[in-house]
C-alpha cells in the first residue's frame, strides 16, 4: 500500500507540474496577443489621424482655391 501512495502522490505532482506549466504558456502567449493588439490598434489609430488630417487639409485647400471662388458646394453662387 505505502508504494501504491506514493505512485500516486508522484502522478499528482507531474499533473500539477503539466497544468502549471500550460497554464504559464498560456499566459505568456495571451499576453504576446494582447501587446501585438494594442501594437495593431495604435497603427490603426495613427493611420485615421493621418487620412483625417489629409482628408481635412484638402477639403480647405479645394474651398479655399480660386477656381472655386464662384462656387459654393458645386453650386454657382447668386
């Protein structure tokens, strides 16, 4: 019986070393995508800023350019 206990005792700490070390790897690579996300979302963040910006600055630089200075949103002026 004691060689028994202690087979059984030795089977629980490998199933306990198995689940601690899958849980770490888990972790580890849960953490990887969330850093390569918030990698992702910024590039994302910054890229809309940019296109809003260009987006912007043309929008001045057609209404304020003089071959719209007869026009109003592609409509002659009265």
């Amino acid at each position: 019986m004691p060689n028994q206990k202690n087979t059984n005792q030795q089977g629980n700490q490998i199933t306990k070393g198995v689940k601690n070390t899958a849980g770490a790897a888990f972790h580890a690579v849960h953490k990887a995508l969330e850093k390569t996300e918030f990698a992702a979302m910024n590039t994302v963040d910054k890229t809309a800023k940019m296109v809003n910006g260009s987006t912007n600055k043309a929008k001045k630089n057609t209404v304020n350019s003089p071959s719209n200075s007869n026009t109003i949103n592609g409509s002659q002026k009265q």
